[in-house]
C-alpha cells in the first residue's frame, strides 16, 4: 500500500502506565516488594491467596499515590474505595484483583511532553491504586511455564490518559516524563526492564479531520519504550491495511511479539462488566483529609519542570545545559550543592555536564559518590577563572590528576606538574619571536587585513609553553609585534 493513503490516517492512543511503587513490603501485606528474590520467596499466606487470609492497607501507597497526583494537578479524592476485578490467570494467586474501579484516588491532571520543539499537553483521566500480578515464563523450561509469585501483591499506580497521543514519538516523549517524574518524587524506580514501569497501549485509527474514535485495540504489558515504538507503528499498519482491504478492526487485547515485530490477538476485549466488579469486602473505605494532603504536599521534592524553569531565569544557562541537568533529580541538586561553592552558574554546568558526569557513567557511579568535594571543585574554577591555569589544561591534565591524587588541592597539584600559567614577558617574548620568525607568509598576510590569524599564532606560542603562556600578555605581545 502506498504511503499515501497511510498519510490519510491518523493514530489515535491512549496510555495505561503501570507504575511499581518503591515501597518497602506489597500492598496488601508485609511480604518484601522489592525486585529479585529466589522465585517464590517473597510470598506469604495472604500474598497467595489462601482462605481466611486478609489484607490490609500499605499507607505508603497512599501517600505515593497522592504524590504523584499533586504533581500532575489532579484532584485527589477524600473518599476512596478499593474493588475486586475478576479474572483467571495463573500468575494471579487469589483469582482476583484488588484494585479501584468506582473511586480511585486522583481524577484529572496533566502532563507536558516535548517531541522536537513541539509541546503538547496529555490530559489524565485518572490514577487508580491496585496490586500486581505474579509472573509467568514461557521460555525456561520448554514445554512448560513456570510461575514466579515474588511479584503478586506488590503495590502499583496505573495512570490512565486521555487518548491525546497521535505517535509513536509522542508516546516515547510521554513514557519518559513520566518515568522522569515518578524518580523525582522517589516513588519507583522507574525501571523498565524490570518491569518497574510498564505501559498497556490503547491504539486506534482514524481519517485525518474525522472526529469519532476508530475501534481500538490494547496492546498489552509493553516494558520497553522501544518495543512499545515498534508495536504501535505496526498496529497503524495493520488497522489501516484492513480498513482499506474493506475489513473491521475487532476490539481485542493484542500481545507483541519483539522477535517477529508484529502483534496477535490475545482475547476478544473485555469489557467492565466481563470483569465482574464489586466492591472489595475485606478493606473499608479510605478516608482522607485535606490536612493531611497538605502535608504531603509541603514534603513534595523538587518537580523537574520548576528546576529546569530555575536554572535558566535564575542561574541564566542555555536551555541545553538546564534540560540535561534536570534529566535526573540527583544530577540537577548535586549542580545546585556546587553552586552554594562558586557563583558561575556556566562554569559550573560545564564542568558537571563534560567532566563529572562522564567519569560518574565511566566508573558506574552515582554523582553523589563522586570523590571530590565541593571545596575542592570550586578551587579548580577558581584555578582557571583568576587564569593560573588554562582552561584545556584544567580539564585535560588538573582534573584527571586530581582523581589520581585526592589528598591534595588543585593549586599544590597544577604547582606539582608546572601547569601555572605565566605572564613572564621575558619567556614569553622569545616564544613570540620564534612562532613570527617561523611564518613570515603568515606574518605578512596579518599586516595586508587577515586579522583572524591572530588566533593561529596564540595557538603556536601556546603549543611551546605547553599551555603556560598567559593569554592577555601573550596576545598583548604579539599584537605589539605584529602592529609595530
């Protein structure tokens, strides 16, 4: 089919984000949440599902939940009320869910994605708590499955949008701030690969201009933004191509297969009603106060979009700088901790985004564990900004030398290997003299109008000082030379 006609059409998508919660035991009871673990091993009697057992609340996913809520702008929900979703699965011990279906506790909200230089604004539907399924695998034991239950009851967020999202690109751009925001407020990991965060695709497709939404299909538990790039891309394909052909498109929940690229029919869609909601007897409703909401929202870190809007009217960087500060909490407080040590906001940026932060992914180290302190730091600017040392020395020979060398300072360091620059006019004259004398054609084309050749012979006296030359003496003297 030709790629016009798939130019007539546009994707209609909607998320579900599944959002494991950084808790210390699951939601319902105290078996430890965390990842990893023996398979069936993080389980007990309730977890399991045995009879007579009941569960009872994680407040901490309370209090994630209203997290994240209040950074979106939604409105949380005083009243609350869990339900049990019915379905079979064998990784699903009790043979329900408990979940929210009438009540959940934040409706509405917003959240801003970036695509090129494109902003849009995703609108939430709602956020609703409830706890994960166990995990099957298929691929270990051929001809058989096995069940891993570490994972059944562990507390999630599902973050359910609007079907604002038009592409593949949009998805990824609304994936990743939404994993951004989730690290930020320290509520998950956002993990991906171990599928911290997940994401249902609601995907659809329509006539450009059209107004009514086509049938949509869901394709489920995608744990990679890749593989949920690649899935979407081929489910246009696939609903455009059976419209065209004269076909339906079906309601049904899809599985992608990453091998093959393409997706397959699960089940027929279920409906509300398939899942046999009622309200959830064994937990009483929750019932919050706005006193209590406020405080958790005075305890609120800070949101990435408020740090980024910081760094450039406040400490006056380049948009670049202040999007790759801000990607990750630690990095945009660990450059704000630096800036209480020296006042040069650029000069501070540029040493975190060129130097620490490639040695921290080089060596598998968080920035906090860094090993050089602020002080130190601030005398390696200081270094460079009074003009003892060059810029390119600093970074190509202070700094490395100083990770060799942590007991002592940059100044007895750079004194140590004759880093120091010198305004020596001496030294500096007979450097001069020898670079003019070894380009006389170079020479006469600065005295006919070439004045950018200025640059060329500050790099030759430079090469011979290796570095030490003291740049406004050193252009002084060459000017005087050349212009005399």
């Amino acid at each position: 089919m030709s790629n016009s006609i798939y130019d007539t059409y546009e994707t209609v998508i909607g998320l579900e984000i599944h959002v494991q919660l950084a808790t210390a035991s699951k939601a319902f009871c105290a078996d430890d949440a965390s990842f990893g673990g023996d398979p069936n091993t993080h389980v007990s009697t309730i977890s399991l599902g045995h009879p007579g057992t009941l569960p009872r609340l994680n407040k901490k996913q309370v209090e994630f939940a209203i997290k994240l809520g209040l950074a979106l702008g939604s409105e949380i929900s005083l009243y609350n009320a869990f339900d049990r979703k019915n379905y079979f699965y064998a990784d699903l011990p009790k043979g329900y869910q408990i979940t929210q279906d009438r009540k959940p506790i934040c409706i509405g909200g917003s959240l801003e994605i970036e695509v090129g230089d494109t902003k849009k604004t995703v609108r939430i539907h709602h956020i609703h708590m409830e706890e994960d399924a166990g995990k099957s695998m298929h691929d270990q034991d051929a001809p058989h499955s096995l069940i891993d239950l570490n994972r059944a009851g562990v507390p999630l967020l599902e973050i359910v949008s609007e079907p604002d999202l038009r592409s593949a690109e949009e998805v990824d751009a609304y994936m990743s701030a939404m994993r951004r925001l989730v690290r930020y407020l320290d509520i998950s990991d956002g993990n991906m690969e171990q599928g911290s965060m997940r994401c249902d695709c609601n995907v659809s497709v329509r006539k450009n201009g059209a107004t009514a939404l086509g049938e949509r299909c869901e394709i489920k538990n995608l744990n990679s933004m890749r593989y949920a790039r690649r899935a979407i891309q081929y489910e246009f394909k696939r609903q455009v191509d059976l419209l065209e052909s004269g076909g339906k498109v079906a309601q049904q929940t899809l599985n992608f297969d990453p091998a093959s690229g393409i997706t397959s029919p699960l089940r027929d869609k279920e409906d509300a009603h398939d899942y046999r909601y009622f309200p959830e007897p064994d937990l009483p409703p929750i019932v919050l106060t706005k006193d209590y909401i406020t405080a958790i929202e005075a305890n609120m870190p800070p949101l990435p979009w408020a740090l980024l809007r910081q760094f450039i009217e406040e400490k006056a960087l380049p948009l670049y700088d202040a999007k790759l500060l801000t990607e990750e909490k630690e990095t945009a407080l660990y450059f704000l901790a630096l800036c209480a040590h020296y006042p040069d906001s650029k000069a501070i940026s540029n040493l975190v985004i060129n130097k620490i932060l490639p040695y921290c992914n080089e060596m598998s180290l968080t920035i906090y564990e860094f090993p050089l302190s602020g002080e130190r730091m601030a005398a390696f600017l200081q270094l460079i900004d009074s003009g003892k040392v060059s810029n390119t020395i600093a970074y190509q020979r202070l700094f490395p030398a100083m990770l060799q060398e942590q007991d002592k300072t940059p100044m007895q360091l750079a004194q140590a290997l004759n880093l120091l620059q010198t305004d020596d006019a001496d030294f500096l004259t007979t450097l001069v003299e020898q670079v003019l004398a070894e380009f006389p054609d170079k020479v006469e084309a600065y005295r006919k109008g070439k004045k950018g050749l200025i640059g060329f012979f500050m790099g030759e006296v430079m090469k011979r000082s290796k570095g030490k030359a003291a740049p406004q003496t050193t252009n002084e003297l060459l000017r005087k030379q050349l212009e005399g």
